[in-house]
C-alpha cells in the first residue's frame, strides 16, 4: 500500500492554461501538471525564478486529478486585457499593445491525488505541511482565483490512484492520470515544467472513466 495525499481544487474560478501565447490564454479543462506543481511550490514558499527547487519538486511527485462535478454543471468565462510588450510567436515584444483573451473554468471541483515518485527531494510529509500551512497565498491556476476552502482533504493508503481517489467523496468522476491503471484512453499534454521560463515538455495522461451513471459527458 501506498501513501496518497489528497488535494480538493474548488474556487468560484480556475484557470489551467496551455501553451499558448499573450493574445489568447484559454484554460485547460482540468488542472495541468505545471499549474498543480506551482499551486504546491506556493504553499512550500519557492520562489518562480528558483528553477532547481521548481524543477525538484516536480520529480519529486505522481499526481492524478479527478473532475467531480458533472460537465455540465460548469461553464467558461472569458475576459479581456490590454498588454503592453506582449510576446510575438517568435519570442520578440510587440511594439504595439494587443487585447488578450483570458478564459476561466467557472462552477467545477476537482480532486487531486499526489504520491511521492522515487528518489524525490520532497517527501509527501513535506507537501502535505506545506499544504495545510502555505508559505504563499495559493491560487487555483492565476491569482485572480482564490480557493473558497482549504486545499487538504485528507491523506489515505491505497494500491493505486483510482482507488485512492474512491475513497474520497464524490468517489466518481472522469480522471487524469500520470499513470495508466487499465486507462480508457490517453492523450497529449503539454505541460511538464523545464527549467527555461515558460518553457513545457510533453507528456502522456492516461484517462479512466471511474463514472457513475448520472455522469454527463463534455
């Protein structure tokens, strides 16, 4: 058996971003594996320019995210800035200010199961410390959304990711997972954090469909 601790994401808005560029900033439709590493780097207290701790503490974690509300009950806000010095694809400023486009996940909940990876610099007593007293103020993906509760759950054995997150309520949901657990299928994302600033890898999310029957598809 193996130590999970459990995270619950809830806020009126959150925001995973994706690569992307200054003019539009749409959000992914579940938390990103950079987002997550750098809501637990706030509650540790490692600065953004430290690229060595960032980089430490993401090999030092497994993580699976469970989407608990129904597709259907959440909705997408987009808003609008104006930026200056905006980056162009080919990483030059603009002289000119661009309008840019920021989307947001409205009404969703998810929950998060981390595990320590081998050899990791940060234990799981570590971030679950962190967690229950942020160095930071953490946010769910940009500082314009605020967590509405506390981001510890509860902390659990379980053999694998899917029955850890089954014993936490809602204890369905569609979920994204680092490792495949007889996975219903995958995809690409890229979102792994490299130490050169905005830079990602890529990686491959296994999806399970641990669903109950009142579940509504995106």
């Amino acid at each position: 058996m193996t130590d999970y601790l459990i995270l619950k994401l809830q806020g009126p808005m959150q925001s995973w971003g994706g690569h992307t560029y200054e003019d539009y900033r749409p959000t992914e439709a579940f938390p990103t594996r950079s987002g997550v590493i750098g809501l637990l780097a706030a509650c540790i207290g490692i600065d953004r320019s430290d690229k060595k701790r960032l980089l430490d503490l993401a090999d030092s974690i497994e993580m699976a995210v469970r989407q608990d509300e129904r597709a259907i009950t959440g909705s997408r806000l987009t808003d609008f800035h104006t930026v200056e010095a905006a980056r162009k694809v080919d990483g030059s400023a603009n002289k000119n200010p661009v309008v840019s486009r920021r989307e947001y996940l409205c009404d969703v909940s998810f929950t998060v199961a981390i595990r320590s990876s081998l050899n990791g610099i940060f234990s799981l007593d570590d971030i679950e410390g962190a967690v229950k007293k942020p160095f930071y103020t953490p946010f769910l993906g940009r500082r314009a959304c605020p967590v509405s509760r506390p981001l510890y759950e509860t902390r659990v054995q379980a053999d694998s990711f899917i029955n850890s997150l089954q014993l936490t309520e809602p204890g369905k949901g569609l979920i994204y997972s680092d490792v495949n657990e007889n996975s219903d299928g995958q995809l690409q994302m890229r979102d792994v954090p490299l130490d050169r600033h905005r830079q990602f890898a890529t990686r491959r999310v296994f999806i399970h469909s641990n669903k109950g029957d009142d579940y509504v598809s995106e």
